[in-house]
C-alpha cells in the first residue's frame, strides 16, 4: 500500500475554510491579528482559535451556514488528474487521506468528491438549535503527526507521501518517505519537491518516482 496523506487549506483548495467563514461570520481585521499573535508566541492555538469561536457565536454562525460555506471551493489545478493518475499507474492499493486543520464539513465534501479513504479535520460543537458553540475535535499540527502515526501503525503501508503547503504540515512530513509541497512552497530543506499545482507534480512523478 501506499498512503498518501494531504493537508487540505492550501494543498487541496486554494482557499482557507477558517478564513471563508471569517469572511462571512467573523472580523477580518481581528483575525489577521489574532493569527500575528499567535506566530509571535503571545498566544497559543488553542487561544486563536478560542477566539474565533467567540467570534462566530457573537454573529450567530450555526451548522447550515457552515455546511453552505463549506461546500463553496476551488481545487487546486490538477488534483483530479493527479488522483486518476495515482489509481492508474501505482500497482499497489492507494490510501488516500485528508490530515488537516481544516474544516470538517469543507473536508468531508472533498472526500466524497475525490473519492478519499478518510479525512481527520477540526469538527465544531452545535448547541440544539444547531449554533456554533465550540470546538469537538481539535487539529493542531503536531495532531498531524500524531493521526499519520496511527495511521502508519495501522496499514503498515510501503510508503508514505506526505503533501501540504505550510509550515503547519512540517510535523508529519517528518514521518514521510516522501514530502511534497504544493502551491504555497515550504522551506527546500523541508520538502523533497515543490510544484506550483498538481500537473507539476504528476511530472515529477512520471519523471523521478517508480510506482
């Protein structure tokens, strides 16, 4: 088997889903402060991203808006292809997985639609009348490590191929046979390739890697 593990926001869509709700449910200017806040060390994840929840409570942000956002995305060039690619000429079963911090709903509609094995994403807490009231399950980039980890144990696959676009997917491209970065580029010393979109790395792979 080979496993493939994507980061979503940035690797998969050109669009953030934190940020398309910020758009919409949240502040803009309070956001791209609270995201300089939290690279300077003044406060944790857990902080920022507390803090956007307040945001989208005070606005009243609730489960159908979230779903009608989320559906709304563009993929970055290529991935279709990549993935017809991938099932035609890898000889060994392909296991196709979303490790993001992400959006649950956004990830879960590109699963479907690119036909993923799985997706681990952010999934927020409703109260009963279907409001955004918190966070149920957390991603925080050394979660990604952590869920390939398990992931690894599990399929104990030939090889893993980890591809992202920030340096929030640092973490579990460590654990990687092969890293990847796609759109947005992450440090050379980081990433064994960088491609602009995905036909570049269908290139990359035609010309270097033996599947």
């Amino acid at each position: 088997m080979y496993l493939f593990a994507f980061d979503m926001d940035g690797t998969l869509t050109y669009s953030s889903s934190w940020y398309d709700l910020v758009k919409e449910y949240g502040d803009e200017k309070i956001s791209k402060r609270l995201k300089q806040r939290y690279y300077n060390g003044e406060i944790s994840y857990e902080e920022w991203i507390e803090k956007l929840i307040a945001i989208f409570r005070k606005n009243n942000l609730n489960k159908e808006e979230v779903q009608r956002i989320m559906a709304s995305y563009s993929l970055i060039e290529g991935i279709e292809d990549f993935i017809s690619f991938l099932r035609e000429k890898v000889k060994e079963k392909v296991y196709l997985t979303i490790i993001s911090s992400g959006i649950l709903e956004r990830a879960r509609k590109i699963a479907r639609q690119l036909n993923f094995d799985s997706y681990h994403c952010v999934s927020f807490r409703y109260d009963k009348e279907g409001y955004v009231v918190g966070i149920e399950t957390m991603i925080k980039p050394e979660h990604k490590r952590d869920i390939l980890k398990n992931l690894i144990w599990k399929y104990a696959p030939k090889k893993v191929i980890a591809i992202g676009d920030s340096d929030f997917d640092i973490p579990m491209m460590k654990l990687a046979d092969l890293k990847i970065s796609v759109n947005n580029e992450i440090g050379e010393h980081d990433v064994d390739y960088h491609g602009k979109d995905y036909y570049e790395i269908i290139e990359f792979f035609q010309k270097e890697i033996k599947l």
